[in-house]
C-alpha cells in the first residue's frame, strides 16, 4: 500500500499539516482517520499474509510524542482480535539528503497547493531519524536501513536482500512497477 497515511495526514479531521494550501480546503469527513488507516491496514494481513506499506516518517508526526503514539496504537491496532499476530518489521528507505530536497522542492513548485512556496515540513529527515530511534533504540525492534542509491543501481540484489533480512520469498515481480489505484486526493499532485 503506497502511503496510505497522506489522506489522513493532509485532509481528514485528523490533519496535521501547516501547509496553507491544504488547511484552506475544507477537512474530508470521508477521509479516514489515523485509526482508521491502521485498522484498515492491520485487518488486511490475515491467513500469513504479509502487507508492505510504504509511508513517509512525517506523516506520523513532528514529534517523538506523536511518533510513539502512532506507533503504540499501530501496535494496539495489531494486537486486537482482528489484527495480525505477525511482527511488523520497519523498513526505512533512506536517500541522500541533496537529491531528495531538490527532488521535492521542485515537485512542491509544480503543484497549485504549494502556492509556489517551498515547504521544509514535508522533508521529514529529523522524523525518520527520530522514528528509526525509537524503534531500534526505546523499544528495541528489528528495522532494515535500504539505501535508495543502492536500489536503484541494484533493485535485484537489493530485494533479494531485504527478502532475506524481512523473512519474505523474492519474486522478480518485485521488481516490476505498476500503475495503482490513487485516491481521488491525490489529483491534486498529478496523480490518475
């Protein structure tokens, strides 16, 4: 599931952006909230399946507060009678940090929302190191680091790799992108 934690983070009653070009739109009712995204999630991993989804560290919060919060009621979510009794394993997909503010600071002036400002609130380097140390440090959990540089020049070994690292089967599908489903909300970024 690709970032699945967007709808809720930019319009739904739970929205934490400070971007003016989303708080100006009115909040989605329909939009579901954080614990709704993760009971979504958590409910979708039954019979030994394994679900990979990828979001982005802000989108969890600013804070380390908000951040374990997030990550205890991920966990509660887990733990329900719905939920999935496989460990969750956090991945965290690194970038070198030149190329990815340029990447997105380009992307926020292609978009109307921006107003043609960039916005250092959606860089998230300080939320993804904060994440990963409460993850790997306060709670002691496996986490797998991947380089997006070493992906990129290598996506086979790569993901051979993390299948090891994550208990997964590698599939050469793996390797193959595919046009997905976007939420209606992400029009607004060029998304169809």
């Amino acid at each position: 599931k690709h970032e699945p934690l967007s709808i809720s983070y930019y319009f739904s009653a739970d929205r934490r952006t400070k971007i003016s070009g989303y708080t100006a739109l009115p909040v989605d009712l329909s939009a579901p909230t954080y614990d709704e995204q993760y009971t979504s999630l958590v409910s979708k991993i039954q019979s030994g399946k394994k679900l990979f989804v990828k979001d982005m560290a802000y989108y969890c919060g600013a804070t380390y507060q908000q951040q374990r919060e997030m990550l205890d009621m991920l966990e509660s979510k887990r733990q329900e009678p719905t939920g999935c009794k496989d460990e969750i394993i956090h991945t965290f997909l690194i970038r070198n940090p030149t190329k990815s503010i340029k990447s997105l600071f380009k992307k926020q002036n292609e978009f109307d929302i921006y107003e043609g400002q960039t916005h250092e609130e959606e860089i998230g380097i300080l939320e993804l190191q904060h994440l990963f140390h409460i993850v790997t440090k306060e709670r002691g959990q496996k986490a797998i680091v991947v380089d997006a540089d070493d992906l990129i020049s290598n996506p086979e070994a790569i993901m051979r790799q993390y299948c090891d690292l994550s208990s997964l089967t590698f599939d050469p599908k793996m390797l193959e992108w595919e046009d997905e489903d976007f939420p209606e909300e992400w029009s607004i970024w060029g998304a169809s």
